[in-house]
C-alpha cells in the first residue's frame, strides 16, 4: 500500500510499506503513527533545506519531542526517505527555513 501526501509546494509525496518498514524498524517508537507523518508533511510547523537537497517537514509532538519527516521532491511527485523523533533542535535551528518565510 501507498499513502500519499502533499507539501507545501503541492508536490504529491509517496509513503510506500518499504519506507515504513524500514522507518519503523530503525524507530520503533514512530510505529502506530504513519497519520502523523503524513500529517507532517502536509501540515509542518516549518519546512527546512536538508544537506543533500532533500526537505524536512517538522513538526512539534510534545512538549519536549519533535517529528520530522525526510523527504524528497522530484518534478512529478516525491518520496519519504525517512522519519525520525528528537528533541535536540539545535541541529535543525541552525538549517535554512524553506517554509514559512
């Protein structure tokens, strides 16, 4: 199965079951939240610039925890690379902001 997201440049994103498998394997605390990172994807608190070109959609979980979601966006569509939990921000505050301006 294929779950399907839009960024915020309305870039339909894939979540394919091997993506998830592996996401949930390296993370086993994301599983049981597949919504959630979709909903991240759609719905981010903010988008940055990853190092290689791909983006990442984060978004606040709690008060302490923060999801991000690793994706790329190709011409047609785009994919989910990877999802992670942290609430070490520092690394993400200190990459470009893409959305919002």
């Amino acid at each position: 199965m294929i779950d399907r997201a839009f960024s915020k440049n309305k870039i339909l994103i894939r979540l394919t079951d091997e993506r998830w498998t592996h996401i949930t394997e390296e993370h086993c605390e994301l599983a049981g939240m597949r919504l959630e990172i979709l909903d991240t994807i759609e719905n981010p608190e903010r988008v940055l610039m990853g190092g290689a070109g791909e983006l990442l959609a984060v978004r606040k979980i709690s008060s302490v925890k923060h999801l991000v979601v690793v994706y790329r966006e190709l011409k047609e569509d785009g994919f989910v690379i990877k999802a992670f939990m942290t609430s070490k921000t520092n690394s993400l505050n200190r990459r470009e902001r893409l959305w919002p301006n």
